[in-house]
C-alpha cells in the first residue's frame, strides 16, 4: 500500500497544527515531520505535542525528516542520539538523512568510509528503537549518482538502511528509473515533485504525469507499505498543495 502525504518542510511558516489541517482538508494521510523548524532535534516535548496533532487529525507520522549528514553530524554538534530519542518521541518509523556532505564525485575512499561506518552505527542504534534509517536520494551527497547510490548500498549492508527515493533533478526520466530499479527492494518512502529541470522550476504535478509513469509501475511491485509524500509546490502555495495533493490521490487511485 501506497499512502500519500505531505513533506512538512514544504510549509516551514506554518504551525504543526496548520499544517495538519491543510493535509487532512487535502486527503492526505500521512506527514514527514522535518527537524529543522517543526519538530526541532532535541525538542521531546514538542515531538510529543506534534505526535498528539498528527493523531487529533487522523493521520500517521511517515517519517522524521532530520538533516542529520552521516560522517560529519557529530562533528558539527548534533549527536545522534539527539535526533534517535526525537524520533521516537514524534512515533516516526523511519529518520530521514543525508549521506555525507559532498558529492559522490568529490570524496575520496577515506571520507566515503567514513560515512559508511556512521551509516551503520546509527542503523544498529536506531534499530534498537524500533526505527530505520533512510538515506535521501540527494545532490551533493554519496546519493547524488543511481551508480553511487546503489553501490553505497552494498557497501553499507546493513538491514536497517533504506533508501528515501526521488527522481535527481535534471536526471532523463529513462536514468531515473534505471536508477529506481537498482534500489527499488530498499524503497522506503518516496518524494513527490515535478520540478524541471531544475529544482527552481516548480510546476502542478499534473504536468509530471508522463515522468511520473513509469516511476509508479515499479513502486507499485515493491511489496510493503510506504508512503508518497509531496514535497515543496508552486509557489509554496497552500492553494497549488491542495492542486497537488488531488493529482497524487488520483495516481494513487
């Protein structure tokens, strides 16, 4: 089952409980909390608060949108513990982050292992909670490329790690589903936009239905539950969402 949603980064300005209104008022399911404004690293007790709205709304928590980067979070003053215990509070499944902070083009073997070995420890402890890892698939990352994506798969080989799919900016839509095929067994949830060809250049979803096509017949045959969580709009525009938000529920359909 595919359940739609919303990525809460897409409406930074709005309060939790205006941004669960809006999903609900949309038909939407499901919400990726983000870390940065909505549901602040550390902050338990509004993990806690923002866990009760999603709930008054009849909703679920698709996952912790963190912006933790593996390899350097530690580094940088956000220990992953901080994010894990948020996590659980907010009853995310999963925890979005980044792998690393360059790209896959300009790291060497050192800085990528490095990554790797914080990949899995953060797995292994997140494990103990109940929790998996999703790795974005992401510019300036060791996701950047569908090659170094899907090696960094198995160079992680680590059971609790998926991949948080979207289609990579400006990528043809033939290399965007090469791409989907290599990791689709590790899919967890899925970013839906339809930016062209850069991430600057928003326009309605129905627009992307020919990209978007292809995408679906293979995300349909993963087996599991996942969700297909819209993420930023045009004109980060409640209106535009709510546009969306019917064009997703009826390729869901």
């Amino acid at each position: 089952m595919i359940l739609p949603g919303l990525v809460s980064v897409t409406f930074r300005k709005l309060a939790p409980t205006e941004v669960a209104a809006l999903v609900k008022k949309a038909g939407l399911q499901s919400i990726e909390w983000g870390g940065d404004v909505h549901v602040p690293h550390g902050d338990l007790a509004r993990a806690r608060e923002v866990r009760e709205v999603t709930l008054e709304h009849g909703l679920v928590t698709a996952a912790y949108g963190s912006y933790y980067r593996a390899g350097q979070g530690e580094s940088t003053g956000l220990p992953f513990e901080r994010v894990l215990q948020t996590a659980v509070e907010l009853g995310a499944p999963t925890i979005r982050v980044w792998p690393g902070g360059v790209g896959s083009a300009e790291i060497d073997e050192e800085g990528r292992w490095k990554i790797i070995h914080d990949l899995r420890r953060i797995a292994g402890l997140a494990a103990r909670s109940r929790v998996s890892i999703s790795m974005e698939f992401h510019g300036g990352t060791l996701t950047d490329t569908n090659e170094s994506a899907s090696k960094l798969l198995v160079e992680v080989d680590h059971p609790n790690v998926f991949i948080g799919w979207q289609p990579h900016n400006g990528e043809a839509t033939d290399e965007c589903v090469a791409g989907l095929e290599e990791v689709l067994p590790r899919v967890s949830n899925i970013h839906v936009f339809h930016w062209w060809p850069t991430a600057a250049e928003r326009h309605p979803l129905a627009n992307g239905a020919e990209r978007w096509s292809p995408f679906w017949s293979l995300i349909k045959q993963a087996p599991g539950d996942r969700h297909a969580l819209l993420e930023f709009v045009q004109g980060d525009s409640p209106e535009a969402f709510l546009r969306d938000a019917a064009t997703l529920r009826q390729w869901l359909a």
